[in-house]
C-alpha cells in the first residue's frame, strides 16, 4: 500500500551532480528513519546516506562531504545531494523508510539508475 518512488537518477560526468528524490504516498518521517541505499550488481545492498526523526544522520565514509540527505515534511520528500560524483558511485540507488518502533515495518523504492562515465 505505501509507495516510495525515486526519481531523478540519469548519467553524468564525473565531478559532476545528480539530485535524487524519493516521493512517499503518505506522510511517513513522523517515526521513521529514511534513507538511501545503493547496489551494484552481484553486490550487497549497501547505505549511502540515512536520517532519523530525531536528525540523527548516517553515512558512508566514501560519500562523506560528497551526499547531502534532506526531508521536505511538507512535500513528503527525501532527497540526496550528490556532488563531486566518481565512477565508484554507479549503482541502483533505492530509497528506504525505516519505522524506528516497529523494525520490521521497513519499505523501499523500485530504485533509480546512477550511472558516473567519462
């Protein structure tokens, strides 16, 4: 029943920027920690950036200064800021929304495709 779409993923250069949006069918940061995770093929599902309700924030050391994750509450939105961009970072990017009280309530999004080349 709950929908999380992302958008916005494409191919670009590298040093260039993406910024990515999930968009959520209902209003769900109230209790939940959203994220972004990426995976590349044969590969684990790995997180990139990750914010709780209470802005307590996560992420990779290999996007640190790089990926920025925002909430729009209004909007029903997460977002990531990706800057500086290498081709270590081509992936499916998937959005993820984490209920913080029940912890096997968890969804994700369809992915988006990143692709970083020269």
């Amino acid at each position: 029943q709950v929908q999380l779409v992302e958008s916005g993923g494409g191919l670009v250069q590298p040093g260039g920027s993406l910024r990515l949006s999930c968009a959520a069918s209902i209003s769900i940061f109230s209790r939940y920690a959203m994220g972004w995770y990426r995976q590349a093929p044969g590969k684990q599902r790995e997180l990139v950036e990750s914010v709780t309700s209470t802005s307590n924030t996560n992420y990779a050391d290999s996007v640190k200064g790089r990926f920025t994750i925002s909430i729009d509450n209004a909007k029903n939105t997460v977002n990531l800021q990706m800057n500086s961009l290498k081709p270590e970072d081509t992936d499916v990017y998937y959005c993820n929304a984490q209920n913080e009280v029940f912890k096997n309530v968890k969804y994700w999004g369809q992915g988006t495709q990143v692709t970083v080349t020269s």
